[in-house]
C-alpha cells in the first residue's frame, strides 16, 4: 500500500484524490473479504492501516467538495452585487 501524507493530499488534482478513494475502499473490501474467510494478523494490520489512509483521503474529498459550493455561493453572491467603481465614483 502506497501512503500519502497529507501535504501530498492537498497537491493532488481532484480527479486523482477521486480515484484513490476508489481505489483504496475497493481495496479495504477485498482486504475484509479475504479477513473472512481466514484470519491472519498482518492482514489485519493492513486492514487498519488502509482504514486510516481512507479516512485521511476522505477528509481532503469531503473538504474540497465544500470548498467547491462555497466558492460557487461566493460567485452567486459577487453577480448579485451592483456594480461599484474602486474610486468610489
């Protein structure tokens, strides 16, 4: 499993932070899958470690999501605005 710490995260695009999402929950249900059928310590391990990543990956989609509709509220606000002149005119 390949970590990424969060600074990583923040310098990723969108589309690769959706991606390993996907990517990582898939893995954690094969993992859980496979911790079924036989139990061994280092899968769970694994497991846990996955867990941990998922959440971090998760926390920086969730917090680009609301960052996105709040700068599309913002947009919305600014075009509602009467125009004004930096000098005050």
């Amino acid at each position: 499993m390949n970590k990424h710490n969060t600074d990583d995260l923040k310098m990723m695009q969108d589309n690769d932070i959706e991606y390993l999402l996907k990517s990582v929950k898939r893995d954690i249900y094969r993992l859980e899958k496979n911790l079924r059928r036989s139990y061994s310590k280092h899968s769970q391990s694994e497991l846990s470690l996955m867990q941990i990543e998922y959440c971090y990956i998760k926390r920086e989609h969730d917090t680009r999501i609301v960052r996105q509709q709040k700068h599309m509220e913002y947009l919305k606000s600014i075009q509602r605005r009467p125009y004004r002149r930096m000098n005050g005119v």
